[in-house]
C-alpha cells in the first residue's frame, strides 16, 4: 500500500508535496498502517528537476529497462574497448536521454525549463544509464543526480568552472531544502504530538466537569433530604408532645 501512495506522492508537484505526504502519513497511521506512515512521512520532498525525472520514470514504466540496457551495452563496449560500437552506443545514449528528457517535461508539464533544470534533468538520466543504484531511486528521487564514475562510461565530461559553481550553489540550496524537508517532518510531528495531547486535554476538562456537576447535583439532592428529615424530625417530635399531653388529659379524667 505504501508503495502506491508513495507513487502518488511523488506525483505532486514540488509545492504541495509537504502537504499531501502529511495527508497520506495521517491516512496511513489512522487506518493502523505504522510501517506505512513511518516510510511516507521519511519521503524527503523533491527539487523541481528531480521530480521532473520522477514523472517521466512512474509514467513510462519502461523507464528503467530501457535505461539499464542501454547502461549493461555501454559498459561492454567499454571493456571491450570497441571503439565504433562505442560510438554508436553513445549516439543511441544522446538519442534516448533527449527522448525521455522531453517526454519527463510534457508530462510534467514544464513548457519553458529553465537551462540549469535542462542539465539537472539530463544529468541525472545520465547517471541512471551508469549508476545501477541511481535508476533503482528513480521515481522517490529528491535531489538531481550525476554520474561521478572515470573514464569514457557514462559520456561524462568535466564541468567548466562556470558550470562547477552553479553545481555548488545548487548543491547547497540542495542540502537546505533538505533541511527545511526535516524541519518540516519535526514540525509536522510535533503537531501531531500537540493535536493529540490536545483531545487528551479536552476529554480530562469534559470528564472534570461532567464531575463537578455530578458533584453539585448530590449536593443539592443531600440538601433536600437534609431538609425533608429535619422537617420530619420536627413534626415527629410534635406529634409526640402530642400524645403526650393527650395521655395527661385522659389521666386525670
């Protein structure tokens, strides 16, 4: 079940992903699913083009295969050091990124990328072709990713010193989106934890009032009793002096 309401999850674009990932964590805790809410609220919120390659792999679900053919081919023609099969693999490899690069905006519905999400988004197709590990997170991706192997595998090129500062300053604001992600999640269970000591709190109010009227209803019904037996208690000791005086008078008839 997790799995699908993760799927859903990293559907949502970037701005309502908090939202809806406390949404399904709540679903999943209310129905009883501990394991599922754990995993849904540890789903670190995505970069614009991390979740851009997260479209196109959950809508294409061939995404994957395709990527590792092309990777397990590469890879080949790498140690067998052929040169022409290299390439033609690297102009298959061109040929697929673009595809699935234009197929993740039209999905995504991103009309005009902005050039440094481009790159993100063809970098980290990149990296799935090389990185086994990369295209198993296809789909839960948070930050963009790229390929860091050596050699010719992977058609990896140095980035100009231009390009190594954008990258860095990306990468920062990468690592505080991720802080701000597990801010999010402590706040999310701290309103949790505060939601619930709140309902904890009006139950012992309702419960202390229901008790203090209970408390004043006996109180009153003592009072009435009180006041019945010393009325009762008047009027037997009246009687009493009745019969009293009644047996004097019959005495000295």
């Amino acid at each position: 079940m997790a799995d699908d309401e993760l799927d859903s999850l990293y559907r949502t674009e970037p701005e309502a992903f908090t939202a809806e990932r406390n949404r399904l964590a709540k679903a999943a805790k209310d129905r009883g699913d501990a394991a599922a809410a754990k995993r849904i609220s540890a789903a670190r919120k995505p970069t614009a083009a991390a979740w851009i390659v997260n479209r196109v792999a959950l809508s294409q679900k061939d995404t994957k295969k395709r990527l590792a053919d092309l990777g397990d081919r590469l890879r080949d023609a790498h140690a067998a050091m052929d040169g022409e099969r290299i390439r033609a693999l690297s102009a298959e490899q061109h040929k697929l990124i673009e595809g699935l690069a234009r197929a993740a905006f039209e999905v995504a519905d991103v009309k005009r990328p902005s050039a440094s999400v481009r790159e993100d988004v063809t970098a980290t197709l990149q990296a799935a072709i090389a990185d086994p590990e990369v295209r198993e997170r296809l789909g839960r991706l948070a930050k963009p990713e790229r390929w860091s192997g050596f050699g010719g595998f992977g058609d990896a090129a140095p980035a100009p010193p231009a390009k190594r500062s954008q990258r860095a300053a990306e990468r920062r604001r990468e690592k505080l989106t991720a802080a701000v992600t597990d801010a999010e999640q402590a706040q999310a269970a701290a309103d949790d934890a505060l939601s619930k000591r709140h309902a904890e709190r009006d139950a012992a109010r309702q419960r202390r009032d229901e008790a203090i009227a209970a408390l004043r209803k006996a109180e009153r019904e003592f009072d009435k009793a009180e006041a019945a037996y010393d009325k009762a208690k008047r009027a037997s000791r009246a009687a009493a002096e009745s019969l009293k005086e009644a047996k004097a008078q019959l005495n000295s008839a």
